[in-house]
C-alpha cells in the first residue's frame, strides 16, 4: 500500500505548528490554534498557508546565499 504526504523530517511537525500559530497571530487570528477551522473563510486559512510558504521560502533563500 502506498503512503502519501509521507513527512521528510518528522520533528518538524512542531516547529511548523508554532510558525503557523505565529503568523495566524500576526493576521488578527489570535485564538487560531484552539477555533474550528471549518469556520474560517477560505481566504482566512489560505493567508495562513500563503504567508507560511512565502516565510519558508524567505528562510531557503537565506540559507543558501550563505546569510
């Protein structure tokens, strides 16, 4: 049986979470971590996703231009 969305780097799965409550925090969604998502606009949780990307991106960026 094939396994999808297999983690790379298992321990990761609790940085990434503090990251998201963090940028949730940044865009007004203070109680993020405890609310039902499903009550959220998509555009709401979509900004938390996009703003999530775009911050990793940044830190690779970095990264490999040695800064």
């Amino acid at each position: 049986m094939a396994t999808y969305n297999k983690k790379v780097v298992p321990e990761a799965k609790a940085a990434l979470n503090q990251m998201k409550y963090e940028i949730a925090n940044e865009l007004g969604l203070s109680n993020y971590q405890t609310i039902d998502k499903g009550n959220l606009t998509a555009r709401q949780n979509g900004y938390v996703g996009g703003y999530m990307t775009k911050r990793l991106v940044e830190m690779a960026e970095k990264q490999l231009s040695g800064k």
